[in-house]
C-alpha cells in the first residue's frame, strides 16, 4: 500500500518556501532557487524522520549521562542528476552520515518532440533491508521515478521506499501509485498540480528546475 504526504495541504513556513521556489522573480536569483529546495529538502528529511526505528544511547555530558533516543540507523538518500543535487543536499543536511546512490536520466526527444526516460547510470550504496529516500524536485510523468526504481532495486530490496518531490502533477501521481502499488512507498509532495500539457510540463509547476538552478543546457 502507497502513502502520499501532501505537506502542502497544512498551513507552516514550508509553504514560504514553496512560494519562493515557483515566483518567477525570486527565481533569477539561481542561489536562492537553490536555496528554497534545500529548505524544501529539509522540511521533507524532518518530516520522513518521524517515520524511522529509534533506539535509546546513553549521552555523556560535561555534568552527567542523559540517554536520548536516537536513529538505529541512516537511511540511504538518492537523488536524480542533475535537478535534485539541490533537494539532496537538504536531505544530506538532516541525515548527515547517510549512504548515498546518484541516478543520471533524462528526455530523450524524437523529430517529433515525443520523448522516452532513458536512464543511462547508477551509483548506489547497498539497499538490501535499507530504508530508501528518492528525492527529485518534480514529478511530471513519473516515468523518470518509476524507472529509477526499478533499476535501483533490480538486484537490491529496500525494506521501505520514500519518494520526496517538491511539486507533483495529478497525473504524473497516479501514474507513479499505479506502478509500485506492490511496493512498501511512501510519498512525500510539497504541491500537487492538476495540469500535465503535451509536452508533460507541470502547470502552473516551477519549470526547468536544473536550468534555474544551474543554467540552460545546450
């Protein structure tokens, strides 16, 4: 069974933040936009961190030992090249001694502007009984998160999935909750639009979010 986090629905500082990533104006400045994933990453890697196993460890202090309940363990944080680097490192923030796995992928576009997700690379750490974090700042087709998947845990098993995107389309969700509804997932979204054109851009959405936070590509 699928579990889908609408933190967006629930009035709190994220929604700024969300504000400020899909602002057209805030969005010239490449260092706030990559900012406002980071925090976004944030907000999501503190939300998620409720969800995971805690153990008690005894605290030494200058004054004494205080036992704390700590993560038994880190989950492993992976993020689509080149867009999500940003979401990422606001993850990596929170869980700062996580393993981590790097996914290249991308549109590949015909003559007629129809396209298919190749997906050309992976580097991960071992999955095998692991929880697993993909984040990737948008959610168009869900193609790119479905493939993504299915490549990571060809040879590994997760014992849970978490899917963390800044801004989801409708369509593009019930696509990903069709495709792994075998799968333990959960899925975390900061705004979820109703509009996929075409050409499967979100909208309203935020638009090319590695080109605003890195730079047009050739």
């Amino acid at each position: 069974m699928i579990t889908v986090h609408d933190l967006g629905s629930t009035d709190s500082v994220f929604n700024q933040f969300m504000a400020e990533l899909r602002d057209a104006t805030i969005q010239q400045d490449r260092l706030r936009f990559r900012r406002n994933l980071e925090r976004i990453g944030e907000v999501m890697a503190y939300e998620i961190s409720k969800t995971l196993e805690y153990e008690e460890e005894e605290i030494t202090t200058p004054l004494g030992i205080k036992e704390i309940r700590t993560l038994k363990e880190q989950p492993v944080i992976a993020t689509i090249l080149r867009a999500g680097l940003p979401f990422h490192n606001g993850m990596l923030s929170m869980f700062d001694h996580a393993d981590n796995a790097f996914i290249a992928a991308y549109r590949k576009y015909d003559k007629n502007e129809d396209f298919e997700i190749k997906v050309e690379y992976y580097s991960s750490a071992q999955l095998d009984d692991k929880v697993l974090i993909l984040c990737d700042p948008m959610l168009a087709t869900g193609e790119s998160i479905v493939k993504t998947l299915q490549g990571l845990t060809d040879d590994m098993s997760p014992k849970h999935i978490h899917i963390a995107v800044a801004v989801a389309s409708q369509e593009g969700l019930d696509y990903v909750l069709r495709a792994l509804s075998r799968q333990p997932v959960t899925i975390w979204v900061g705004s979820i639009d109703e509009e996929l054109t075409a050409r499967a851009y979100i909208v309203p959405g935020i638009g090319d979010a590695g080109d605003l936070a890195y730079g047009e590509k050739r």
